[in-house]
C-alpha cells in the first residue's frame, strides 16, 4: 500500500472515532419551585455539572441553591443543596479541580431586605458531593447585590466580579473585584466609588502578571486593570452594541465578544465582534444576525464558546419580551449558531416554541458538540410564576441524535409566526438555506398558497385565506423540510 494511502486512511479512521464519541441528550429539571440555570461545566472525563437556582414561591421562605451531576448520556448520579445560613444563595459559577473536586462561587443577600447584607460564598465540593471547604466574604453593609461572577486563572485562583447598588450614590451602580486563592483566601478587593467608576463587572481575566481585563454590563465597555486592582484604560463600545455581553478567547491577546446589535425602530439581532488586542478594536470584524420584527438576545450569562480553534458556538433567545423577560405569555426558541474561526455562518438551529424559553448558557463541549441550557416557563398550561430549567446535549451538527421518544423540545430550522396569524405569515430560515419554497395547504390536502423565499426572512400576504387551520411545508434544496400547522384567525 502506498503510505499517503496509509496516512488518508488513518485520518479517516480518527475522524470517525472522534465523531463516534459524540453523545446527545436532553435533560429537564422540575421542581415545585421557581427554578433558573446559572452555569454549566464539564470534567475532563465528559462528566456534567450544572447549578440550579431554587427560588421558592413562598416569599417568606429563603432561596438556594443546588448543584447536580450528569454523565455523560444525561442520567443524574447525585446533587447537593448548598446554602448560606439566613441568605439566600445562588451558586452562580462552578468549576472542576484535577482531582475532580468541585469549587462553586456566587453570592448571598437577605431577600427580605432587597437583596442587602449580602457577600460572596465559596464552596468546596469532593466526588462523594461532601463539603468541605467554606468560606464567605461580606460586602460594605446595606448595599444591595445585584449580581456576582467569577473566572477561573491560570494559576487556579479566582477573579470575581460583582454589582452592588449605593442608594447614596450617583450613579448608584458600582463594580467590586474580589481576588482569591485557590484555598478560598482573599488576597485583594477593590470597591470602586470615583467619578467613572460605575457599572457591574463580569469575565475578569488576568492577561499577564501586570493587567487584569474585564466586561463592565450597565456602561457596555471592556477596562483594564493593574494587579493592584486600579483601573487604568477603559475601551468603549458603540451605543448599537448592549444585551447581556460575553466572550471567549482564542489566544492570550484576542477574542470573541457576544452582543446585541440595536438597530433603528426597536429591531434587534446578535451579533459577534473578533478582536486582537485586549484594548484595541483595531482589524475587528464582526457577524451580525438576521434583522427582523422580533428581539433577538443573547444568552443571560454566558452565550459564546469554544474548544476547538475553528469551532465556534454562540446563541440566545429568539423572541424574548423587553417588557416581562422572564415570564412572557409568547412563544420564544433557543437560537443556536455554529461559525468557523472568520464567523462564516456553518448552521443555526432553533429549539422550542411551544413555550417561553430564555437561553442562558452556551457551553462548547469536549467531543466537538455544544451544551445549551435556559429556562422554560409553560405560560399556557401553568397559572403561576414557575420555570423548568432546560438543558440540551447537541452534536457537532447542533442536533439531538438518538433521543428517546420522551424527548419534548423541537429542533428548528424554520420557525413561522405568529401562530395563531391573521393576514400575514412571518417566517424566519435558518442561514443555512438561502433559498426555500413554503407551500400551504387545507386539511383537505388542497394546495392553496406557494411562495418562494431568497433569504431568512419572509412575510407572506394571507389576506385571499379564509380563517381556518392550515398546514404548511417549508423546503430547500440544501435539506431543509419544516412542517406544521398554521391557524388563522
């Protein structure tokens, strides 16, 4: 055999085997309580890991927090509930140590009180889920919390980033950096109270042994810091640029952003800038989503990731209300996009609509496939404020493979709305299919309306239509078959 065979046939045979290995699953978490996704992490053995905010209906009751073990075909192994005496707690990031130990951080308030007397908690979680290490670290009294974030360095210590509101302040947003070790010791802080010091700070990173970057939420900006925690540079980002920003890097000086791109007449899309240098926008090129008449927005917490360096996923909520975010009566999906290193569009896909979904965390996995996880509230069947936390396992393809038949979310690569309509049919196409063809048909199997679609986007006249129960059939060349019912009204 000639070797240039031999070499073609071993790639083939690996990328076989790699592409073997990926797994699909979906998972829901139901409780009696308000439930709400606050982050997502993987071991090195494909274990997963998610934390799970417990808000309970009764408002005199405190809150927690719980953290569970998934395998890597979506089965539980184990939780533990962890709380903060007389607080309430959110877990809000977890992390996996070498030894397969789990460090969980977020923040703890007395709800009673808005949100005050509040502070950091860090937890230290062994295989078995005993606690061993605990620590806590109080904010200045009677500020009120508004959120709490934390990365994981280099050197296996932590940054964390945090907002409290000062009534006596103006303006009354203000950032705090908390600086731990390993072992959970405070090794510095930063308060910042000065004239330009506002806003709230989240995906701190140490760029080298002298200057810690971070995203500041309320101002939209990146800022620069020296190691004492002194802000020395802060980058602006346009006024189009909002939402619920994160990002990812690719090396040690650049990296990918996720934001909201506004546009003129409330029209909103995602949107994705690479940038080279920490501080410099400089050569940055961007993708921005498909403009339409629905709000696009990004994933709450953590939205773009990656683990291979073409590889690229991000997303969020399709349709997600601007007047009640989190408990809308309107159907909304999850948006999922896959990208190569130029932010050349691979696919999209959507999942839900039979529900409000709002996407808080992307999560590239190790297999080459990605986690997506959110909440979903159930406006139709559900008469109190009550969400299911969602989680999906996709493949490479950003599809749910193999899933057995109590699979309950709906992959998308056409969504058609408002459904019920009235004289006009919005559609929106995956970037994947440029062109399709949506075809109408009665009950009786009577075609009754053809329209070709150039682009994502789509408003079909359906004045000459009676009122009534259509269905309707989306195609494409490049594989594209959508099918469904359409009522009229």
């Amino acid at each position: 055999m000639k070797p240039h065979i031999v070499v073609l046939g071993f790639l083939l045979l690996s990328h076989i085997s790699f592409f073997a290995q990926e797994t699909t699953f979906e998972y829901i978490f139901r409780s009696e309580n308000d439930t709400f996704l606050n982050d997502i992490t993987e071991s090195s053995t494909n274990q997963v890991y998610v934390s799970i905010y417990l808000n309970k209906l009764q408002t005199d009751s405190l809150n927690n927090s719980i953290i569970i073990h998934l395998n890597n075909f979506g089965s539980k192994i184990k939780q533990a509930l962890l709380s903060v005496d007389n607080k309430d707690f959110i877990a809000d990031n977890i992390f996996v140590n070498s030894d397969n130990s789990l460090d969980i951080i977020g923040g703890f308030s007395q709800s009673i009180n808005q949100s005050r007397n509040a502070g950091v908690a860090l937890f230290r979680l062994y295989s078995s889920f005993i606690q061993n290490a605990y620590n806590t670290y109080n904010f200045p009294y009677n500020r009120r919390l508004v959120i709490v974030r934390t990365t994981k360095q280099t050197d296996s210590g932590y940054l964390t980033g945090a907002g409290l509101i000062y009534d006596d302040i103006a303006p009354p947003y203000r950032p705090v950096i908390y600086k731990f070790s390993p072992d959970f010791d405070s090794l510095n802080a930063k308060y910042f109270l000065g004239a330009g010091e506002g806003g709230y700070l989240t995906t701190l990173r140490e760029i080298d042994t002298n200057f810690i970057w971070g995203l500041n939420l309320l101002y939209k900006r990146s800022q620069l810091f020296d190691k004492d925690l002194n802000l020395l540079e802060t980058q602006k980002w346009g006024n189009s640029i909002g939402g619920n920003l994160s990002c990812v890097w690719d090396t040690d000086t650049s990296f990918y952003l996720l934001g909201q791109r506004a546009f003129s007449q409330n029209k909103y899309a995602l949107g994705v800038w690479r940038q080279y240098d920490p501080m410099d926008t400089t050569g940055s090129n961007y993708y921005t989503g498909r403009i339409s008449d629905t709000v696009d927005f990004p994933a709450l917490w953590k939205g773009i990731d990656m683990k291979h360096q073409d590889t690229l996923f991000f997303g969020g909520t399709r349709n997600l209300s601007m007047s009640n975010p989190y408990f809308a009566s309107q159907p909304s999906w999850f948006i999922i996009v896959q990208t190569d290193s130029a932010l050349n569009v691979r696919w999209e896909r959507f999942y839900g609509g039979d529900a409000y979904y709002v996407m808080t965390n992307v999560l590239a996995a190790r297999d080459g496939g990605c986690f997506v996880g959110g909440v979903r509230y159930d406006y139709q069947n559900n008469t109190e404020q009550q969400r299911d936390v969602v989680l999906l396992k996709l493949n490479s393809e950003g599809l749910l493979v193999g899933v057995n038949n109590q699979q309950s979310i709906r992959m998308h690569e056409a969504i058609v709305f408002p459904n019920p309509g009235k004289d006009v049919m919005h559609l929106r196409i995956a970037a994947q299919h440029p062109f399709s063809v949506l075809t109408l048909y009665d009950l009786g199997g009577r075609q009754v309306l053809q329209h070709s679609i150039n682009g994502q986007e789509a408003m079909v006249n359906t004045t000459g239509l009676i009122p009534g129960t259509y269905i309707y059939e989306l195609t494409a060349p490049t594989g594209l078959y959508e099918t469904g019912k359409w009522v009229k009204r």
